[in-house]
C-alpha cells in the first residue's frame, strides 16, 4: 500500500471531494492521508508522495503572520 499525504485548503478538498474518493484510492492500493500542518510532517510519515497546495499559506508566512509561518515550519 502507498501511503501519500496531503494538505489542501478547506474549499479545494470540498472541490476535489477527497473524502468520497477515499475508498476508490484505497482499493487500487492507496492510502490518503490528511496532514496536520500544527505538527511536523516527519512525526506523521513516512509517506510516498506529498501532494499539497500551501501557496496561500506561503503568502501570509511572507506577510508575518505567525499561525501560517509555524505551519510551513512544521512542513518543511
């Protein structure tokens, strides 16, 4: 089973509908995992691919503000 972790905002994973595929990607050997970017990537691994969108969440780290910046620490 492959394991792949991802981060996607509130209106992208409603978009996307990850939640009603999840038993499609589990069947063809897919193991989707939500990560929890208040703590480190590592503690939440291994994982074999990262999927992300953390664009926004770049932007307001950029911007100064601390709740966004510990998030992308925690990702890194």
């Amino acid at each position: 089973m492959r394991r792949v972790g991802y981060w996607i905002s509130e209106k992208k994973k409603k978009k996307l509908d990850f939640e009603s595929h999840r038993e499609l990607f589990r069947n063809a050997g897919i193991d989707l995992v939500e990560i929890d970017l208040s703590r480190s990537v590592e503690s939440q691994g291994p994982f074999d691919l990262m999927v992300h969108k953390v664009t926004d969440l770049f932007a307001l780290a950029v911007d100064g503000d601390a709740s966004a910046e510990n998030a992308i620490k925690n990702f890194e």
